[in-house]
C-alpha cells in the first residue's frame, strides 16, 4: 500500500485518531458519516475530497465492521480508492473478518480481544477462570447470557 492523498475518520470516535494520522503525515483530513446528517448539507463526507484519489480510512473500534465499511463505500461513490483501514482495536469477529473481505478492504489494528484478554489475564486483572466466560461472550456476544 502506498501513501495514500487523503486521511479518513470515521465519525465520531475515530475523528481525532485520524486528525492525529493526518496530521503526522501532513496530510489533508475529512470525516464520514454512516448516514446523512439530517440538517444543513446533508452530507456524508465532510471536507474536500476534490484534489485526492486515493485514502486511508481511520476507525477507533470493529465489531461487525458494519459502520466502518459503510464509511468506506460513500468514498468509493464519491471516487476514491480505499487503500486500507487502520483501527486501534478489533474484537476479531468473524462476521467482521467476512464483511472486509467481501468488500475487498485491508484492517489493519493495533490490537485486539485475544490480546487484551491475555494482557489482563497476565497482570492478574482476571482470574484462568474467567477465561471461558469470555470466550463464549466471543462466539455469540448479541445472544450470550440471555
């Protein structure tokens, strides 16, 4: 992947990761909504895209990668190529795993469930016990404890 034009943040979490990317890469920075506001413009994308072809979209957190990725198709509708996106955490979800590939985008993340969870475990924020309550919260986390 090269450098990309143009930074991208997912609106609102990912809004000030991205301002930080932008900004450390001195490039230009916009943000996307998942849906129209409802007032003024209107917009989806806010900032200008007119000079960029190409963009790197910054996230804060996947779960299903629903949000996200509909963040990257209103860039591609408005002509830009999505070179990636980069998150700073991933539940690993493989619904979400489905959902980049069918769209044919790169996640990158800085870290995930699986790590977070050896992390506490290591400083003893858990208990060993613990662990195969969050693992069956992982397999079907809208179903679990119902």
């Amino acid at each position: 992947m090269g450098m990309p034009d143009l930074i991208a943040g997912v609106a609102t979490g990912a809004i000030a990761h991205a301002a930080l990317v932008a900004d450390k890469t001195d490039l230009p920075l916009v943000y996307v909504r998942t849906s129209p506001k409802s007032h003024g413009t209107q917009s989806v994308i806010e900032g200008d895209i007119s000079n960029s072809k190409t963009v790197v979209i910054i996230e804060d957190l996947i779960s299903t990668g629903t949000s996200s990725l509909l963040a990257a198709k209103a860039l591609k509708d408005a002509g830009l190529e999505v070179l990636g996106m980069a998150a700073i955490f991933t539940y690993g979800f493989r619904i979400a795993e489905q959902n980049f590939m069918e769209a044919g985008i790169k996640l990158f993340t800085i870290t995930n469930y699986d790590e977070l969870i050896e992390q506490v475990l290591r400083i003893n924020y858990i208990n060993p016990s613990d662990m195969d309550i969050l693992r069956e919260w992982r397999k079907s986390p809208d179903t679990w404890g119902k």
